[in-house]
C-alpha cells in the first residue's frame, strides 16, 4: 500500500469508514476508536485495513468503528472517554499521555534516539515494555506495538540551525507541554508555548521565529508559506500508543482479545512503513516549494543540554529505574 502526499490531503473522502456500512446484523461487540488524525493519514488508511481484518477473522462478533480527525473531541476528551468507557480503543501522544502517566513521555527526551533503528529497539523492547506496565496501572491497556507519529524538526523563517547556538534567544512556538519548554529553555531558546491551531498566523506576524513539528504536519499545515528554512534536527521522537479501556477489553473473550491484538499490532508496524515513506516524499515536495533543508549534528545540542542541567533535571523526574532502561537504549545522557 502506497501512501503519498496526495493521499494524504485527500481529505474525509478518501476512505470509507466502517461506521458507515450497512450491517446485516448487529456484532456482539461494536466498539469506537477514535484519533486526532486526518482520514487519509496512514494511520487512518491501516485501520481501516485492521478493523476490516478483524471483522472477518471474528465473523462479524467485534466491529470497530473509526472516529478519525478529532470527530469525538480534543485528545484531552477523547482520553477522559477512554478511560470512562464512553470509546473503547484511541491513539494518543506518549508526551500528551504524561499528563495521566508521567512516564509515557520518556520516550519524547530530547537527542535522545540518534535515528529510527535505535526508536523501534526500544519501543519494541525493554523501554516499550516499561512504559506499557505503568500505563496499565491507569486501568488502560496499551498494544504491544506503538505506531509512529515521526520525528520533529525545526522550522525557522530567518536562518538554518546548524547548532545549539543557533538557537540562543531564538523564539520557537512549542506545543503546551512541560517537557517542550524545558528543553528549548536548557537550549537558551525562547520558548512560547501556542495552541497549534494558532501557529501559522503566530509565524506569520513573527510573534515566533519557528517552531518544530513532523515534515508531514510542516506540509500539509502548510508552512512553507511562513517558514524558509526546515533544519533536520531529529530533537524529538514521538508516537502514538494504542489504548483499550480496560473494562472493555476484559469484555472481549480471550479468543478474541487475540485477534484484535494481533491486527492492531500487524497495522501498527505497516503504519511505521508508510510514515518513513511518506517523510522522504514530503520533503522532496517541500524542496520544491522553496524550503533549504540543512543536516545538523546532534552532539553540539547534546552537550548543551547536558550542561545545562536538562537530563539530570528529568532523570529525577522518570526516576532511577525508568532512565537506566532509556540509556540502556540511548547511551549516556544524563
């Protein structure tokens, strides 16, 4: 399966969603998935393809209707659903899950994955399984695999950053997150943080300089109008857990747990796939809307980091436990 840019601007009609089909009789268990995505993001395209799969091998017992692009609420409600019952299954933000775990946005430390090889090891391994056991004392349950939401990057409308100095009084909108400001501050940035529905008018009035985001987001939010120059800092990783509700999945017999969980992960690493694919036509496409790509290393933004305090700061934050097992993953950071 092909995902491309224009697929992905295609809009709510490109795929039909199971919650509109006719069904000839009603499944034992018809439960909501809701996510913050477009319909035509690879995340929406691969669940469509696992709830179909699911409905299938089940023989209609589990449908799954999807509810993508923020159609059930912002992912604070749709968290509060999830957790109440009101949904079954929703995709969220390990750094925005932080607010109910502080441990899901560990994976989201800054420089911490040098690419994507060393992200799936972890998040496939010891570092996934870490954060999965303290979502789950939540009463929520997490897939095994998570899906990929991309690395971020910098975006600047007055020059490339090369290094950390770069970035010295450098006005940067950042999500709404302790973490992203901590950062950007240990990087003696001036962090603004801006609802993200605000960021192209902040840009374009110069309140900020930049900001940071997936080249997807970067493209389809469309700035390049606003933004010249797109620095491929890698600053921060970030995905998307898959979340049951704990009442309704205890619900589903065991044989059916199974077959859900199996297709839910078997689509979370297609979507992986699609992501990386996606990324590298995003930027050749945003070459050719003007944007000057530059390569930055990591280390100079490391060290500053380090002497500022940051990784220390936040392995008293995560605790002993949970920062051995990232820089098991990750080498020495703090």
């Amino acid at each position: 399966m092909k995902i491309t840019r224009r697929a992905l601007l295609a809009g709510a009609g490109a795929i039909a969603l199971p919650a509109r089909y006719a069904r000839a009789q009603a499944a034992e268990f018809s439960y909501k998935y809701a996510n913050n995505l477009p319909v035509a993001h690879p995340m929406n395209q691969r669940a469509k393809e696992m709830a179909d799969a699911i409905r299938s091998e089940s023989k209609g017992r589990v449908d799954i209707q999807i509810f993508p692009n923020n159609q059930l609420g912002s992912d604070t409600d749709m968290l509060s659903q999830v957790r109440s019952g009101g949904i079954e299954f929703f995709t969220l933000s390990g750094l925005i899950l932080s607010t109910l775990v502080p441990a899901a946005s560990i994976t989201g430390i800054g420089f911490a994955f040098n690419d994507y090889d060393a992200v799936w090891k972890a998040l496939d391994g010891d570092l996934g399984a870490y954060v999965r056991k303290e979502i789950a004392k939540s009463g929520l349950v997490p897939m095994e695999r998570i899906w990929d939401n991309g690395f971020r990057q910098i975006t600047s409308s007055s020059k490339p950053i090369n290094s950390a100095e770069d970035l010295k009084g450098f006005k940067i909108r950042v999500p709404v997150s302790p973490l992203w400001t901590s950062m950007f501050k240990a990087l003696d940035a001036s962090p603004t943080s801006i609802n993200f529905s605000e960021v192209y008018s902040a840009l374009q009035s110069k309140v900020v300089d930049g900001q940071e985001n997936p080249l997807a987001i970067i493209s389809t939010a469309k700035l390049y109008e606003v933004q010249k120059y797109c620095s491929l800092t890698n600053h921060m990783w970030d995905g998307f857990w898959f979340l049951a509700n704990g009442k309704a999945w205890e619900r589903l017999p065991e044989d059916l747990r199974g077959v859900v969980s199996r297709h839910v992960n078997a689509a979370g690493l297609k979507e992986r796939t699609d992501v990386a694919a996606l990324n590298a036509t995003v930027q050749k496409d945003l070459v050719a809307k003007g944007m000057i790509f530059n390569s930055p290393k990591a280390d100079s933004f490391r060290d500053h980091m380090r002497k500022a305090g940051f990784y220390a700061e936040w392995k008293g934050k995560f605790g002993d436990e949970a920062w051995a097992i990232l820089e098991r993953n990750t080498g020495k950071l703090a």
